[in-house]
C-alpha cells in the first residue's frame, strides 16, 4: 500500500481523473476500499502540500467542489486531515 501512496502524486492529469473519480462517487469507500483511500490521499496532499502558484485556482477549485460532496467521510479526510 505504501507503494501506491508514496511518493506524492506529481501529475496533473492523474490528480484531476482522482478528483472526478471521488466527485462522481465512481470511486466510494465501499466499492473501492483501495482506489478511494489512493485518490483521497493524493487529493489532499495536491491541496495541502502543494505550494507552487501555478495550480493554486485548480486547489481552491478542489476545495469548493469537496465542500460540495455528500461524503461526509470524504470531506473530512480531503479537507481536515493532513
């Protein structure tokens, strides 16, 4: 499991397929234990640890729309936990 957390995710494109995936609710913690826990791992760390001005709208975006989830388990590990 490590492997798939670490290191932090670099690519955009992936970043924004996680999003969809969790957005959508085609990723949930009861379908896809494994890919859910994947994708709101390297959401939050693209949010939190991220510090490069180039992609600082699509974080603020992440943010509004994980705000908008009715995962509340979801919301809570995006935008609480680090």
């Amino acid at each position: 499991m490590e492997r798939f957390l670490s290191p932090d995710e670099s690519n955009i494109d992936l970043i924004q397929l996680y999003v969809q995936a969790l957005f959508s609710s085609a990723v949930t913690s009861r379908r896809c234990p494994v890919m859910y826990l994947i994708a709101v791992h390297h959401v939050n760390r693209f949010i939190y640890l991220r510090t490069d001005m180039q992609h600082q709208q699509l974080r603020y975006w992440m943010i509004r729309q994980v705000i908008r989830l009715h995962d509340e388990v979801c919301i809570s590990i995006i935008i609480i936990i680090l």
